[in-house]
C-alpha cells in the first residue's frame, strides 16, 4: 500500500521535514519507499491519502506495563518505600490471567498514544506475548530475574534466567508476526541478585546476543551496599561482563563523572524515565552528560504505577524541562533532538536498526497525527511544527497507527480488540487484586 500526507517527519535526522510525500509499504509490513509522491512510481497495492503528519512509531524503552491493575497505589511514597511496602506485596497477589489483563488494556494504552513498541520488564512472560500479539504492538520483553524476599514464589533466579535462555535457543531472539516479539534478559537490579547472578546472566545474553535491560542507579538509597563494595552500579556491572554486551540501564539517575564516562566507553544505552524519576524523588538523570557521552538515551515511561500515564509525549517534554533547567540553558534538548529521543534515539538504545525512523528496510510501523488542533499555529513553517508538536501536541493528536503495516488503530479505537471490554476486564483484574 501506499500512504500519503501533506507531511511526512522521517526521524532519520533532527531536521527533516517531507512535504507531500508517500510512505510506500510491501505485503510483509516493511517501508519500501519514503519520498515526495510527485514523481512516484505506481505501487500495486491500494493508495490512502490521510490529512495530517505522518511519523515513526514511539519506542518506550522502560516499561512494566502490566502494572496498570496498580496504577496510583503508594503515590506519595519514596522509591524504596513504594517498592517494598506496597508493589512488592501487591504483585504478590497477581497471576496469569491479571497480567494479562493488565498488559492488554496497557497496550491499547499505549497504541493510542503513539507507542508502537514497548520495552518490558515483567513476569508471567506467556500472558504478556499473548496480550501483545492480541493486540497488535510491538515488544522486546525481557522477563524479570530476581532474587528479593517473596519473589522464591515464582522460582529462584537461576530458573529464571534459564527460562529466558530456553525461550530465546526455541524460538529465537525475534519472532511472530512482523518480529512483533524480541526476547532479552531482566535481572531487576544490583540490589535484587547476588553478584554471581549478574555474571551469569552477562553469559548467557552474550552467548544468545540479547539484550541486557536492568535498574541501574535509580536512587540515592537503593544500592548503597553495591557501592561501597564496587564503587558504583556501573563499576559493578563492568566488573561482571554486562558492559560486555547489549545493556539497557533504566533510569541510571545517581552516575559520577566517571560512571558516565564508563557507559559512553562501554557502548551501553540509559531509558531515561523523567517523569517517574521526579514523582518518586530519585533525582534527575544527567542526560546531556549522558548524549555528550556517547551514551544512546531514549525515552520510558516506566510502569504505570510510578510513570502512571504511559504517555512518552509528557515524557519528551518533562525531559527537555528538566534538562534545560538542569543545564540554564534554554537550547538545551531542543524539540527535534526530543522527538529523535522518542523514536529513532529509542530505537537505537535496543539496538533496534529496524524500527524508529522511516526509511526503506524497516517495519511500518506509523503513527498519523492530526494537525487541525490549536496546538499548531503554521504548520507550514518546518520550526514552528517540530515546536508545536512536540511542546504543544501530544498523544491525544494521534488518529491512526500502523505496526508492521498493519492498521492497529483507527481514528483513535484499537482494531483488534474492544477498548471497553479490554478497560472492564482490567478493573475487574484489579478489583479482585485490591480485595
């Protein structure tokens, strides 16, 4: 098929802006073509001309988002706190059928916000993948390793990891339709294992070439053992081969000098995650220092019970405030640096060279926005837009989404499923959990 808008953001760069152009997609879901459509050649398949914007799908680089059936539990709570007074005993509770319902009404969450992948952090791994292929999104689920009180229920962390290992040498690390599904490790934290446990887990990842994704130096007081014995988070995870591989550190707020340094020398990549960060008083993340690093930076909303809203729009700016007024500098994070940070940067930060950015050889995976809203003033004028969108806009702007050229949302209402029907089954989820 081909798509066709009066603009067309690429996201290959900070400044790109396509007017009256094509995106042209073959049967298997892949962009063939993104260009003016003047002097297209003729596809085959049929041509839908939408009003508006057209742009890569958003890529969530932190997420629990199962942790919807908890949304607003211990909300004025610090970190540690929040986690080990009220998530830890509440997801205690959980089992299959509540994660599943938890991870569907997120997903439609997030498709209706723009977010066609998800990087995930969770348990009961087959509820997850089920939700997601339901629903049509895409993830890269990296099934949780740990080994905190309470969490035996579920296996030791060694039965975990090998989980994870079995999974990925079935299956591979990608698959289902559109390679909807990636597999990677999740060990929770350096807090939440023995030292044993993240040196074996580094193994096993690089042995399958999958992606490390763990809590890295989120607060002051989380990790102040591993600290003391390693120097820092960071020390410790090169000490045990994780900077070895792929490794995704969520958060990484509490990071020397030197630990930025080490996570540009090492190549790994931070989900930054301002918003959570801020309502749970963890502190700021040093991105700039991070980007300047070398450091891949993408965006998260972490799980809806600390992030609360999945909204990687809020994020986007949240994260541009905080690190203007980090740095007093007003050109800091500039609008298309955030947009990039959302889409193309994201995917770059799960070494995902097939999503993020529309270009010939990746998935389709699309999100149209509307521009009659007030939030854009000249949409002519290339600036103005990359402004208005990204400061001004926002998810409710999003009107239609494609993964893998597949159409998953239309004028706002998921295809696959029944938004109604998915929120009931949640709160109904939910409601036999709080009881």
């Amino acid at each position: 098929m081909r798509l066709t808008a009066p603009i067309v953001l690429p996201c290959s760069d900070a400044g790109t802006v396509l007017r009256d152009a094509a995106v042209d997609v073959d049967a298997e879901g892949r962009i063939t073509r993104v260009g003016p459509l003047a002097g297209a050649p003729p596809v085959d398949g049929p041509t839908v001309a939408l009003p508006g914007l057209l742009m890569p799908g958003l890529v969530n680089t932190h997420a629990h988002t199962p942790m919807t059936l908890l949304r607003g539990l211990g909300g004025d709570l610090p970190l540690m706190s929040w986690l080990q007074d009220v998530m830890w005993p509440a997801e205690g509770r959980l089992d299959a059928a509540a994660v599943h319902a938890g991870m569907t009404s997120g997903c439609v969450e997030m498709l209706r916000g723009g977010i066609t992948t998800s990087v995930e952090m969770y348990f009961f791994v087959d509820a997850v993948l089920d939700a997601v292929l339901q629903v049509g999104s895409r993830v890269v689920l990296t099934p949780g390793i740990i080994a905190a009180p309470g969490w035996d229920r579920l296996g030791t962390w060694e039965q975990m990891r090998d989980d994870v290992s079995a999974r990925i040498d079935e299956h591979g690390l990608r698959f289902g339709p559109g390679d909807r599904i990636e597999l990677g490790y999740g060990p929770h934290a350096a807090y939440t294992l023995p030292v044993e446990a993240l040196r074996s887990v580094a193994e096993h990842a690089q042995a399958r070439d999958a992606l490390v994704h763990i809590h890295v130096a989120e607060s002051a007081q989380e990790d102040l053992a591993q600290r003391a014995a390693h120097g820092s988070v960071p020390a410790l995870l090169d000490e045990v081969g994780l900077l070895d591989g792929r490794l995704l550190a969520a958060h990484a707020v509490q990071l020397s000098d030197d630990d930025v340094a080490l996570l540009g020398a090492r190549g790994a990549a931070v989900a930054h995650c301002p918003g959570s960060n801020a309502k749970l008083a963890a502190g700021i993340a040093r991105t700039i220092a991070l980007r300047r690093a070398g450091v891949r930076v993408g965006l998260g909303t972490d799980g809806p019970a600390s992030g609360d809203d999945l909204d990687l729009w809020a994020e986007a700016r949240l994260a541009g405030l905080l690190a203007r007024v980090g740095a007093g500098d007003a050109a800091a994070l500039t609008a298309a640096e955030l947009l990039l940070m959302a889409t193309r940067d994201g995917a770059a930060a799960v070494g995902r060279s097939d999503i993020g950015v529309l270009e010939a050889g990746r998935w389709a995976d699309l999100v149209h926005v509307d521009l009659t809203d007030s939030a854009f003033v000249d949409p002519d004028d290339d600036a103005q837009l990359l402004s208005n969108l990204v400061w001004a806009g926002g998810s409710r702007l999003v009107r239609d989404v494609w993964v893998a050229g597949e159409q998953v949302i239309a004028d706002r209402e998921p295809t696959r499923v029944d938004r109604a029907e998915t929120t009931a089954t949640m709160r109904a989820a939910a409601a036999r959990l709080h009881a």
